[in-house]
C-alpha cells in the first residue's frame, strides 16, 4: 500500500499541487488524469523519491521515503518498474541488453539466469523474435513493449506507467492496454498508470486521481467517474473523449 499524505511540490515561485492525499491499494491499477502540465510526471516521481516535496509524506508499507537512508531508498526504489514516457531505450545495444540492463545493474545473476528471465519477460510483452534486434529498428508499439519487458524484469511489487499508449495508433494502443491488465492479473502487480486517454482508463483503472488546478480535485473508483458532480472532471472526460491518441 502507497499512502500519499498532505503532498505539497513547487519549483521556485511555481507551484505544481498542493496537499495531495489518497491511496493506492495493493493489487488495484490506479490511473493519475489530469491536463498537460498539471503535474502528473511530478507526482509519479515522488513515489520513489526520485523528487523529494516541499511537505508531506508517501508512506511505503507504513514508511516514509523521504526519510530512507541512500541503501534502504535503494532497495525501496527495487520495488519499483517504470515505463518512462519516452522509453529511455539505449538506441545502441540490442532489445535483449536494454531488458537485460537492471539484472545486470542490481542483481548476480549468471549468463544463463539473464538468458532466461529476459526470454521470460519478452515473452510476456509478445516479443519473443525481437531480442537480437536494435531496438532503434522497433515500431512505437514494440519499443513500449521493450520498455516494459525492462520494467517487469526485477518482479517489481510496484509498475509506474507514464504516457504508455501517447503517440500509438488505437489498435496498438489497445494492445499496450490489454498488457497493462495483464501484468496487473498474472503479476500480481500494483499500478499507477498516467493517461490523457479515457478509452484507456476505463480499459485499465480501478481509481483515479484527478489532478486539476493545483491540487487533487477528484479521487474515487473509475466506475463512479462519470456520476460524479465535479465539474471540471466531466468536462475534461468530455474532452478526451474527442481527442485523437
Ligand atoms: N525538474 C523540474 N524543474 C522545474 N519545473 C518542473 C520540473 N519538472 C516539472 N516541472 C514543471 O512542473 C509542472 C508539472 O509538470 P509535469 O508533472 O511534467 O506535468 P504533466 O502533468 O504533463 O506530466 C510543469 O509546469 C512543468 O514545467
Ligand atoms: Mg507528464
């Protein structure tokens, strides 16, 4: 469980939100919405103290990350996979190195083991074929897929997905979204999804945090979205319901 308490981030005289609390629950997929700017990649960031806030608390499991020491923020941050919006793929190396790279990175494993677990995972993203392939010669699709066959790779309790269908045509946009529940059921795994795209929300979330002007402006379960009484949340589900992905 991730309780985020009394959360507050600026930059200089920018303030980004303040006072952000909810909780996102063991097992559930949660989807952060919210306009372009309003500060979702922010707030992600805070999860694993990758930003630290002006106040407040995001209590791990009962602990606070901001007040870990360098190695218990190390281990902390292990629990985590991120799909990052962009990918930060290595253009350079193959599909199998850049998936490769964490087991490498934090973990002894053996030539053999690495072999192994990095099949395992692009297996499960369906890129199974890809691994020798540089992955600069990818579709936008495979190169999600690439980034979260890395981020599964060290069995994270914890999947951060910033933007993962923005820029993707429907149909491959659909698929990333089938995997995102997948990861979710057969991983076992908690997920925070950030999104502008409602086909996609409703496809995968269980809450959402709406975040609108300067701070958590709704926060419920994704099927109560549509009944609720905010204003500007059913005028920004109405917006993205025209906008084109
Ligand atoms: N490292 C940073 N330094 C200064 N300002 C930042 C930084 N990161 C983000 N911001 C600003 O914080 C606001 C929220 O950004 P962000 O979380 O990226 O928005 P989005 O909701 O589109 O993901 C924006 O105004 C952005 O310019
Ligand atoms: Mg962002």
């Amino acid at each position: 469980m991730i309780e985020i308490k009394n959360l507050t981030k600026s930059f200089g005289n920018l303030l980004v939100w303040e006072d952000v609390n909810f909780t996102i629950e063991d097992g559930e997929t949660t989807a952060v919405i919210g306009r372009s700017g309003c500060g979702k990649s922010v707030l992600l960031k805070h999860l694993n103290a990758l930003l630290y806030p002006d106040a407040g608390e995001v209590l791990i499991d009962g602990e606070n990350v901001f007040d870990l020491s360098y190695t218990a923020l190390r281990k902390v941050r292990q629990r985590f996979g991120i799909l990052f919006q962009g990918g930060a793929l290595f253009d350079s190396i193959s599909t199998f190195e850049n998936v490769a790279f964490p087991l490498r990175y934090f973990t002894e494993q053996t030539e053999e083991e690495i072999e192994h677990n990095v099949h395992e995972a692009l297996s499960m993203v369906n890129l199974e074929n890809a691994a020798e392939k540089s992955t600069s010669e990818l579709s936008g699709g495979m190169r999600k897929r690439v980034g979260l066959a890395r981020a599964i790779i060290l069995q994270p309790d914890y999947l951060l997905y910033d933007e993962p269908t923005s820029g993707l045509d429907p149909k491959t946009s659909d698929e990333i979204n089938e995997l995102i529940v997948t990861m979710g059921d057969n991983l076992d795994i908690t997920s925070v999804v950030i999104t502008h795209d409602m086909h996609s929300v409703l496809e995968v979330s269980d809450k959402v945090a709406f975040l609108d002007d300067q701070k958590l402006s709704w926060f419920g379960n994704t099927k109560d979205m549509k009944h609720s009484e905010n204003q500007n949340l059913l005028d920004f589900i109405k917006a993205s319901e025209y906008q084109i992905n």
